[in-house]
C-alpha cells in the first residue's frame, strides 16, 4: 500500500468540494479524532487522509482479507475504500462516527468483488492477517452457550476445520460472524453498516452460530 494516498489524491484531484478551502496550517494530524480528519481533509489540509489510512490500514485490511479470501482482493477493495471515502468526504456528517461508514463502504465494495469470482478459492480464509507484531488467524469462532466465543481452539488441526467450515457459510451468515466476532464491533454499529436492525443483527448472529455448530458437527463425524 506503500504510496497509495499519492495516488488517490491525484486520482481523485478536483472532486472534492473546495468552496471552503482553507490555507494549510500546522496541524497536529495524530490528536485529531477520526470525524476531525475527514473535515481537514474535505478542506485541504495535507495528510489528513493519509492519517485516516494510517489509523486503519491493519484492521481493516485485515477485515477484508477474511471476507473476500484473497489478499490481492482486499487489497484493490482496500484502495476502493478509501477512494470513495476521498470523493465521499464532502458528504459526510461530521457529527456521526467515521467507523460504520467507512466498513459499510468497504463491506459493499468486498460482496461487489465477491460477486465476480468465477468460483471459492481453496484456501480463502488461511492467510494470517494483522500485524507483523500480532498476526490474527481464524481460530476464535467457537460459540459458548452464551453470546460470546469460547477461548481460541488450540492446534493446527482444529484451525483448518475452523477455516473450512466458515468457508461453507452464507455470505451472510459470514458477514455476521466477521463483524461481530472478529472486529469485535457491538450490533449498534453491525446495524449501521448491514443496514439492518439491531434485533435482525442478533437474530442473524444466533443463526450464523448455530449453522456454523452444525457444520462444524458435520465435520466431526466425517
């Protein structure tokens, strides 16, 4: 992603507003919050967006490696992202959070990439992700009785029957399951970028984990 925000500022050069453009000045970009960044950026200021890339790059990408199964898709829907966001900004509503905006954008653009695979990969979901200091791997879909994942599975084993039986999942069913277990984001904000209610994000979560512990049965016995 090395010189990516380069070139969406000269993609995206003169789409977005400027009637309120303002002279640049020295701005600590780091202490300003998410929402801040996206005005700075709609008003000129230098690195903003690159600020907003900086602070998200590992965990979304991280997302989008899971959903689409493919590092070089989630790359090019990581790039799709944050140009929309780039021609977007103006539009935004500062008095809203940046976070379920910026994943209902870039869960839209990963079910359009989906939608053009031509067949499943057959490995979708065995790359680890995350940073180099933290690598994040599929081992953690487990459900407990209640509403939160068992501890990791332990051993190489039970993480590929882990990974193929999320591969087996709906998309929907998937989305649910990555958003909630794996970004660890409450329903409110699951509601906001699905879409949805917050009682059909709870009802899908309760199906997505019983169709998974029936898959995940199915292997058992196989």
């Amino acid at each position: 992603m090395a010189g990516f925000a380069l070139h969406l500022h000269a993609f995206g050069n003169g789409q977005v507003c400027t009637h309120n453009m303002v002279q640049p000045v020295s701005i600590d970009l780091q202490t300003e919050s998410d929402e801040r960044l996206v005005k700075l950026h709609v008003d000129g200021q230098p690195g903003a967006i690159d600020e907003l890339i900086r602070r998200h790059r590992d965990e979304l990408f991280g997302y989008l490696v899971r959903f689409t199964g493919s590092r070089a898709m989630a790359e090019d829907v990581f790039q799709e992202t944050f140009l929309q966001i780039h021609l977007s900004s103006a539009t935004f509503d500062v008095d809203r959070r940046l976070k379920p905006w910026l994943y209902t954008i870039a869960t839209n653009k990963a079910r359009d990439a989906r939608r053009w695979l031509r067949r499943r990969p057959s490995v979708s979901l065995d790359t680890p992700v995350g940073g180099s200091d933290d690598p994040v791997s599929m081992i953690d879909l487990m459900p407990s009785d209640g509403e939160d994942p068992q501890g990791p599975l332990q051993g190489a084993e039970q993480s590929k029957r882990v990974r193929e039986v999320v591969d087996r999942l709906g998309e929907t069913q998937r989305e649910i399951l990555l958003l909630t277990y794996f970004q660890r984001m409450p329903y409110a904000q699951v509601a906001d970028i699905l879409n949805i209610p917050v009682g059909t994000v709870k009802s899908r979560l309760h199906g997505a984990v019983r169709a998974f512990g029936e898959l995940w049965g199915e292997e058992s016995e196989a």
